[in-house]
C-alpha cells in the first residue's frame, strides 16, 4: 500500500517538500482521496494540540535528566595566559613580570540534600508519567476529532450522492408527466409539479455540494492540507460492531481511559512535589575543592590546593516553607479530586456511549428497511402513474419520501461511526474494525 504522504505527493496535492521534507501545506490542484487510517496517521503528524503535548513530554523528559544529574559532582577545568607590554611588579615573587600562565581544576559534590534528590527525582519520574499520559489522552482526542471530520465529509459525500439520484428521478418524472401531457393523459399541471420537484432536486444537489467541499476543506485541514480531502468510498458503517458487556468496558475505561491514566499520573506528579517540599527543613552538605598551577613561564609550575565543607540548616526563611508545603497539599487535594471525578466521569459516558452505540445500531437497521419500502413504494407508484391509476401527487410523495429516506440512512449512519469513535476515545482502545 501506498504510504499516505507518497499518495498526496503523486495525486496533485504537494503536501511535504520533496516528498519527504518538513511540513509545508500548498494548494490543492484536485481533491484527494484518503482512507480513515490515513487521515488518522496524517493528522497526528501534523495536529497544533499533539506537538504541544509532544512538547510537554520533551520537557518533561528534560527536567528528569536534570534531577539525574543532581547526583553527578560538578566539575569544571580553566586556564588563563596573559601578556602585556609593559613590565609589572608581582608582589609575591619581586619580579617584574610581563606575562603569566594559570590552569585551574574545580569540583563539587553534594553529600546531603535532605533527601531533596530522591523527592526530586520521584516528581520528575512522575512528571513524565503524566506527561506520557497528556499525550496519549490526546492522541486519542485528536483521533477522536479526526474520524469526526472524516464521517462528516463521508456523510456530506452520501448526501451529494442521494441528491444526485433525486434529481435523475425528477428528470425522469418529468419526462413522464411530459409524455402523459403529449398523448393527453395529463394535464398541465403535471408537467408544471414536475418540473417544480426538478427545481427542488437541483437545489438539494446545490446544497449537498456546498456541504461536500465544506466537509471536505475540514478534513483537509485536519491532516494538513490546503485544500480539499475527501473520504473513500462506503467510508460510513452499515452497522454496529460486537461489544463486550458494559461491565468489561467500564474495567477497560478505569484502567485504561486516557482521562484516567492522565488525572492519576497528574495526582502522583502532585503528591511526589508535596513529599520534596518537606525536604526544605531539612540541612544540606556539599564538600568542593580546586587544584590550581601559577607560573611566569610556562608551563606552570607553582601548584597549590583548596578544599571545603559546607553544611546549611535553615532555620527561618519567611514561612518559604510552609508555604511551599501548603500549594503542594493543596494541589495534591484538587489533584485527588480530579483523579475521582475523572473515574466517575469514565464509568458515566462508558455506559452512554454503549446505549448511544446500540440505539445507533438500531436506526441504521431500521433507516434501511425504510429505504426499502420506499423504493418499492416508488416503483409501485411509477407504475400506477404511467397507466394512469395515480396523480402525479401520489408520485412526488413518493419520491421525496425515498429520498427523506435515503437522507435519514447517511445520517443514521454517521451517527453510528461518530458513537464508536467516541467510545474508543473514551477507553484508549480499539474495539474492532470500523
């Protein structure tokens, strides 16, 4: 299969440089057709929301390496080399010097901190837990919002096509109505009402395309593209998938919703920041120590040493402390708030979505049979029209009847696919094959 950047590059739309470069979006010469896979792959490519999270991770990633590196002693290595040209008096050899040469070596490390490391450390592991689950909640919504923008240009796609068949219909009634006028079966107003569905169909088919092209710039703005995407053909499902029982998708949801995962990494992150600001009460040591080389000549010959030992306890600082301690407990109650709300909240639209899943379900089967008997009711009316044994009134109700018909089946339709992508949302987790 092709890939989907390989396809736009071939189709008339330039989306990257090259076939391959950094995003760049250009105008669009003729529409492009993706499946929803693409659209989905592309869009978490190229969403503003997904590469601030991306964003978030990196930085979270970067304060861990931080907190890491506390653990290392700090080390540094200099020189110097100085030259004038005029002689100086050196006070502490009596000579007059003009140039000097000096290296030095540096180096620290902390001994004690309180445990302010080990707290640091566990905010940052927990950090970047929660920013793994930032991301991954929105991955979902941007999946989530993708398919959404999908199904609507499938819809609206649908929608042009059961235009189109409406006014093929009235063309073909008003050829009727005309005939039946020619040999004298009907009258002028026949010909008139039929000619009035034709005017009423063209509409519809106006709409539909001005829907279609809207649709369709939507989702080529989702994946990054100036100009229009349209989806592949029988993009919209015909009926709803198997679920497990709703028990199973609740336990799913809790241990997997991205919601969920992100509010609880959020309230680990919360209680490992209130664990390190105790560790401000608490005293710190830190031993460093240098090596250094002097000389008028070089290289260097004089060397001399230092070390030192530093211990800090705080004793008062403000109420620094405790205050610190008070926006970090605080924090850690919002934090367990939203954890719980959020387990709520997935247990709540779990059961939602399925009810909305299965009376979805039972719409699209019933749209269906509705245009059955519509196309039957159609068929029976054109043919009692012809021989003259129904007005040309039964005959225009039935076809605006097929075509309502037709009409509530897309929708019906996107309705369904809107409610599994929604659930999927909801449990970060693929529930089969749309």
């Amino acid at each position: 299969m092709r890939s989907f950047a390989g396809r736009m590059c071939r189709g008339g739309v330039v989306v990257v440089l090259a076939c391959g470069g950094g995003v760049r979006p250009l105008a669009a010469q003729e529409p492009v057709t993706v499946t929803l896979d693409e659209a989905i792959e592309r869009a978490l490519e190229v969403a503003p929301a997904m590469l601030d999270a991306e964003s978030g991770r990196a930085v979270a990633g970067a304060t861990q390496l931080t907190t890491r590196g506390a653990w290392l002693p700090a080390l540094s290595l200099g020189g110097t080399f100085a030259n004038s040209s005029n002689e100086r008096f050196d006070q502490a050899t009596g000579q007059l010097v003009s140039q000097n040469y000096s290296a030095q070596a540096q180096g620290s490390v902390q001994l004690f901190t309180g445990g302010r490391r080990f707290a640091q450390g566990r905010a940052a592991s927990a950090g970047v837990r929660s920013a793994d689950a930032d991301l991954r909640a929105q991955r979902f919504a941007t999946i989530l919002a993708t398919t959404q923008a999908y199904y609507d240009a499938a819809a609206a796609q649908d929608l042009l096509r059961a235009a189109e068949q409406r006014l093929g219909r009235a063309e073909q009634q008003l050829d009727f109505a005309q005939t039946r006028l020619e040999v004298g079966t009907a009258t002028r107003s026949d010909a008139l009402r039929a000619e009035l569905e034709r005017g009423n169909a063209q509409l519809a088919v106006l709409e539909a395309n001005a829907g279609l092209r809207t649709a369709a710039l939507q989702l080529g703005r989702r994946v990054g593209v100036e100009g229009e995407v349209r989806p592949a053909d029988d993009a919209l499902p015909d009926r709803a998938p198997e679920l497990p029982a709703t028990e199973t998708l609740v336990a799913r949801a809790l241990s997997s919703s991205p919601s969920v995962v992100a509010a609880e990494a959020d309230l680990q992150s919360r209680h490992a920041e209130r664990l390190a600001s105790y560790t401000g009460y608490l005293p710190t040591a830190q031993l460093a120590g240098g090596y250094d080389w002097f000389a008028f000549d070089f290289p260097p010959s004089q060397r001399s040493w230092n070390m030192r030992l530093t211990v800090s306890l705080p004793i008062l600082n403000g109420f620094q402390r405790e205050a610190a301690l008070q926006r970090t407990a605080a924090a850690e109650r919002a934090a367990a708030g939203r954890a719980q709300d959020a387990r709520i909240a997935a247990r709540a639209d779990v059961e939602a979505a399925v009810l909305t899943i299965e009376s979805a379900g039972q719409r699209v089967q019933i749209a269906d049979r509705s245009v059955e008997l519509a196309e039957e009711d159609l068929r029976v009316q054109e043919e009692r029209y012809q021989i003259g044994a129904a007005t040309i009134l039964d005959l225009q109700t039935s076809q605006v009847t097929l075509a309502d018909a037709e009409n509530a089946r897309v929708l019906a339709r996107q309705a369904l696919g809107t409610a599994v992508a929604r659930l999927e949302a909801i449990l970060g987790q693929r529930i089969g094959a749309r």
